[in-house]
C-alpha cells in the first residue's frame, strides 16, 4: 500500500520538495520513503514518512546487511533528519538551496592584487515575487566597490563588523533566475590583497546575506570568506 495521497502531500509541503537527508531541492524526483518498510509492519502514516532524493533513497534503501558497506540509515536517524529539516522549513529561515547561489568572477588579477565581482542570483520556485530587498554584507575590512547599491551602515554580528549594503527590485516571475547583483548595472566588486588573505588566517571571516521578498519570510546566509576568492 503506498501512503495515502494526504500524507504524501503533507511530506511535499513540509519538506519543501528537499530531500530530508541532503537538502537538495529535488522537484519531481522527490520520493516519499517509508522509514521502517512496510514489508516490517511500517505503518502508512505522516509519523513512518520521509521526503528523499532519487540518490538517498537510494542509499537508504539498499543496505546489505550480511555485506555491510558503510553506515546503514537507521530508521531513527532518519526520522531525526526529517524532523530537523521540517523544523527548518516551517521557521522560515533556512536557505533553500534552490533559490540562491553565491558565485563571483574575477575582474582583475596581479601578484598583489584579486578584483572579484559578486554574483547573487535567485530562482523563486513556483512563487510570484513583487518586490524584494536584498542586503549583502562584506567584512569591514574588504575595500567593495558599487554600482547602485545603496551603502547603509556598518553592522556588527557575532562580534565582527561588516559593512550593509542594499539593493532592491521588482517583480520575479514563477520559474524565472533572476541576477539580483551580478554582471550587469548593478554590481559589487570587492579586492583581495596580501593583509586581508593574512587577515582571515583562521578562517573564520564571513560573507552575509539576508533577501527579503514578498513571497516568503526573509532568507539568509553566509559563505565562508575564504570561498568568496581565490587569492
Ligand atoms: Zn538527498
């Protein structure tokens, strides 16, 4: 017996289409598992049910036990990962993956000197934006340069200062990638020399983000800064 469509669907919406495991946006390659199968007694209930991935479905799936590769998915464990994610979901202020990528392209180069530009692009799902406010904030001590974003102020976050900048939009349509800070008019570019790749000798300097937008409550993230270059 597979899940009643109800259950199914509550897995869909809860988990976002994501895999509960990975966190991948998976669309229509979701599958809706059976954490304990129903060949064992696993019940066709919301409590047994888990959203996975053509690939950790897979993995979940196939475990020999007689030949034991690797680590088994526990039905625990996976429950676990579920409720996780769903908590995420439901809070509103994970990232899904889908919908953001952080990406750069390097403009200048020389021994001392790196010149990136800062590309933010969004996909918005099945959702209609009708406007958006994006802030990006860089670590105090990067030198950005701008083209209409707005400079707002310095921040501090955990400790450590950043400088806000903010960019907003219009519409974004159903199914549409739209660059929100990129190649085009509006853009950030942002060096990386000797004193600040020594600066983040830790490792612990950081990239921000936070995108509000008509159609979901505000998203945020970060990126390691070290991934931000390639100094
Ligand atoms: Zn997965």
């Amino acid at each position: 017996m597979p899940f009643p469509s109800l259950v199914r669907e509550d897995v869909l919406v809860k988990s976002g289409r994501c895999c509960c495991v990975c966190h991948n946006f998976s669309g229509r390659s979701i599958n809706v598992h059976h954490i304990i199968q129903e060949a064992d007694g696993g019940p066709n209930t919301l409590e047994n049910a888990i959203a996975l991935c053509l690939s950790c479905h897979a993995e979940a799936g196939h475990f020999n036990s007689r030949h034991p590769l690797g680590t088994k998915y526990s039905p625990k464990e996976l429950r676990r990962h579920r409720d996780v994610w769903w908590a995420a979901i439901e809070s509103g202020r994970v990232i899904p993956p889908y919908n953001v990528q952080i990406l750069w392209k390097r403009t200048h180069l020389s021994q001392a000197l790196h010149t990136y530009r800062l590309i933010f692009q969004f996909a918005n799902g099945d959702h209609l934006v009708t406007d958006w406010k994006l802030h990006i904030l860089f670590p105090a001590k990067v030198t950005v340069r701008t083209q209409n974003l707005s400079d707002l102020d310095y921040v501090r976050i955990e400790g450590r200062k950043y400088s806000r900048y903010e960019v907003t939009g219009g519409k974004i349509f159903p199914g549409e990638e739209a660059e929100l800070v990129g190649l085009s008019l509006t853009f950030a570019e942002y060096d990386v020399d000797d004193e600040l790749y020594e600066a983040d000798r830790d490792g612990k300097m950081t990239f921000r983000w936070i995108l509000y937008s008509s159609s979901s409550t505000p998203l945020e993230g970060f990126n390691e800064w070290r991934n931000m270059h390639e100094f």
